[in-house]
C-alpha cells in the first residue's frame, strides 16, 4: 500500500524535475557565459552578481533566452544606460578585460551588446563569424584592437554590425559587402586604412553608413548610388581622393552627406544641389571653380558647408531660391564680389563670408 502511495508521488517529482530542466538554460550555455564573464573585469557596479545558480535565462543581468528553444539568445551589457544600477552608482560603467571566444559557443545567439564600457581591449574573436543567427553586433566604445573578421561576410542575418570608437586597424574586409541584410553601419573612430570595396551598392539594405575618423583612402565607390535606402553617409576626416561621383546627388532618400576633411577635388556635381540632400558638408577639401548657379525650389539645406576649399567667382544668385537654407559657410575660398541681398543673407553672420578673396555687402563691409 506505501508502494501504491509513493508511486503517484515520484511520477509527479519526475515531471517537475524534468519541467524545471526545460525551461533552464543548458548548461553548455551558462558554462560559456560563465567562461565570458571570467575574462572581463567590472569593478564599480556588480553587474555579474546575479549570475548566479543554474538558470542563466532568469534574472542574470542582460541575458536573455529564445522562449521555445531556452538558449541564450541577447547578451545586452551596456556602460551607458538608465537602468537602476547606474543611477544607485551615480557613475556609468568601467570594465576592462577582453572578449572571450567562449562565446562562440552560443550557437543561437541574435545579439551581441557589448558597449561604452571603455576599458575592454583584445580583439573581436575570429570566430564571431559561425553564429549563424547573430543579427546585432554592438561593440561601439571600447579599446578593442586588431582586425575585423575577414570572413564577417558569414553572417547573413546581420542587420547591425557597430564597431565604432575602438582602436581597430584593419581594412574593410572583402566580404563585408556579402551582408545583403545590413541596415547600419558603424565603424567611426577607428584606425581602419584602404579602400572602400568597389562594389559597396551590394549593401542594398543599408540605411546609415558611418565612417568617419578613420584612414580611408581611394576613390568613393559610384556604386554606392545603388544603395536606394541610403539616408545618412559619413566618409569625413579620411584620406579620400577624387571626384565625388556625380550619381550621389541623384539618391532618392539620401539626407546627409558629410565628405569634409579629406583630399577630394575637382568640381561638385550640379545634382547635389537640387537633391534630396538637406545636410551637406564638403568643407576642409581641395574642390575649386565656379560654385554653380544652379539652385532653385528643391533646394532644401539644413546645413551647406563649403568653407576651406578654392572656389572662386561670386555667390550663386540662385541661392535665394532656394526654399531653405539654415547654416551656410562660405568662408576660406577665393570668392569675390557682392553677396546678395534677401534670404538666405539676411540672417547670416559674417563668419560665413570670411576670409574670401574680395567679397563684400551685408554682413560684411560696404562695397566701394
């Protein structure tokens, strides 16, 4: 009779234990979360004291698990954040260390965060590349050096891949333009030298491509014209060279394009000034001759910034027509003559005139 008693009980025991095994996460995963947080080091805030116990998918600070398969999915450790544990600390988030490879081993995982925490050095482990589900790759704010994986291409569901103020020194690999899926791309602030790859336009996806502060070279890619969801290109402070192509201005939904501080020269083309561009920065180049009279209704600028350069003649009349202008710099170029009167000149100040070759009116000095 005890026997029949115990039964029900055991079979009951048996299920739970195996619910309970369930909905924990594998221990293969909480063993490489375990072996990734042994190689970093966070010493003001506590972070890592909730991971803790057997279950890595309940309550270990920015872990996260896929709801069917309970593998760890998220990893979204930020050093800049809002979360309590800042505002407790009254300070943002130091840690140094580097990124352990064991985290390869989490073979279901979508996002990687692992930002602004200034001090994580080493570099991004080769084998990034063989997560077949990582859609998120976030690293931007740290010291991490090295290359960035050459076979990055690998990752096609990869929509963000953001790298940026790091001390990387690495060529934009060949493959990075396999990611058919990119949306954003973030590499500023970096040590990265070479080319942009020719075939750049095969980022079809891609919605912000932000290079800035870099070691960039070459030519810009005309086939960068074929991305038509582009709304924000940043290649400023690099070494490009060249002509800017003229197919740029001819984008659908491009909004900002700064190309300052770099080597490029020749004439700008007449479409970036009736474009959809409305923040438009080419100063601190080597572009020279007659800025065109070529503006009108669909000239919207935000910001138009052509200061530093080696144009020459007067001011383009047409700028008058143009439906908005906000921030104009003309300065340092060889420009000669009367500024015209009239919106847009009325509400600019003589720092946007300045250091011309004989320009003269409101706001600057009376012509003679």
């Amino acid at each position: 009779m005890a026997m029949f008693s115990y039964t029900p009980l055991l079979a009951i025991l048996t299920i739970f234990i195996s619910t309970s095994a369930v909905r924990s996460c594998p221990p293969s995963d909480r063993a490489a979360l375990l072996a990734f947080k042994a190689a970093l080091h966070e010493p003001y805030l506590g972070i890592f004291n909730s991971w803790a116990g057997t279950d890595c998918c309940h309550n270990w600070y920015g872990v996260s698990c896929d709801m069917e398969s309970k593998r760890v999915a998220d990893i979204n450790l930020r050093g800049e954040s809002e979360d309590p544990i800042f505002q407790k600390a009254g300070r943002s988030g130091y840690m140094n260390g580097s990124i352990s490879p064991s985290i390869c081993k989490l073979k279901r995982l979508s996002s990687l965060t692992i930002a602004d925490w200034k001090g994580i050095s080493g570099p991004i482990p080769a084998c990034i590349t063989s997560l077949p589900f990582l859609r998120i790759l976030d690293l931007i704010g740290n010291r991490i050096s090295g290359q960035i994986p050459e076979d990055i291409g690998r990752l096609h569901r990869l929509a963000v891949l953001n790298i940026a103020d790091n001390l990387l020194t690495s060529r934009i690999p060949r493959s990075l333009t396999n990611l058919s899926g990119l949306m954003h791309l973030d590499l500023r602030n970096n040590r990265i030298w070479g080319s942009l790859p020719r075939d750049f336009g095969r980022l079809r996806m891609l919605s912000r491509a932000l290079l800035s502060r870099n070691y960039i070279g070459g030519t810009i890619p005309d086939s960068i014209s074929k991305i038509y969801r582009l709304a924000d290109l940043d290649l400023s402070l690099n070494r490009l060279s060249g002509e800017i192509p003229a197919s740029l201005g001819k984008m659908a939904v491009l909004a900002t394009l700064n190309l300052d501080a770099n080597k490029l020269s020749g004439e700008i083309p007449y479409s970036l000034f009736n474009s959809a561009v409305g923040n438009l920065n080419l100063s601190k180049n080597s572009f020279h001759g007659y800025l065109p009279d070529v503006f009108g209704p669909r000239s919207y600028f935000m910001v138009l910034d052509l200061s530093y350069n080696n144009f020459w003649g007067p001011i383009p009349k047409s700028l008058s027509q143009a439906s908005f202008i906000g921030h104009l710099d003309l300065s340092h170029n060889r420009l000669c003559g009367r500024i015209p009167e009239g919106p847009p000149f009325d509400h600019l100040e003589a720092s946007s005139f300045a250091y011309n070759a004989c320009l003269c009116g409101k706001p600057l000095g009376a012509c003679r």
